[in-house]
C-alpha cells in the first residue's frame, strides 16, 4: 500500500528511490535504462502477480 502511495506523489526522485529498495530486497527488477515510471510499474505488477497467486492456491486443511 506504501508503494501505491508514493506512486500517487508523482515524484520521480521519491519514485525512483522507493523502486529501487524494494527492488534489491525483494524483486526483480527491470533495466536500469527505462523510465523510472515504468519500472516502478513493473515492480508493481510483480507484487500484484504475487498476492494474486497467494489468493488462488488452495488452503491446506480445507
């Protein structure tokens, strides 16, 4: 929701800097040479991809 946030601030420093932690902690990510807009998308579909799966396996147990 955080990342969301500083998407919305349209700020591409602040944009830019956000990508590119969670990039190095937990994502991939995309080349450095593209829009920061676009990667910051990319990072964003990459999480959004994930949550989805984690809400369509089924629950052990059930």
């Amino acid at each position: 929701m955080r990342f969301v946030l500083v998407l919305a601030t349209q700020d591409d420093d602040r944009i830019l800097t956000v990508t590119e932690k969670l990039t190095a902690a937990y994502w991939t990510g995309t080349a450095r040479g593209a829009p920061t807009r676009a990667r910051a998308f990319h990072l964003l579909g990459q999480m959004l991809s994930t949550v989805g799966t984690g809400l369509i396996r089924p629950h052990t147990g059930q």
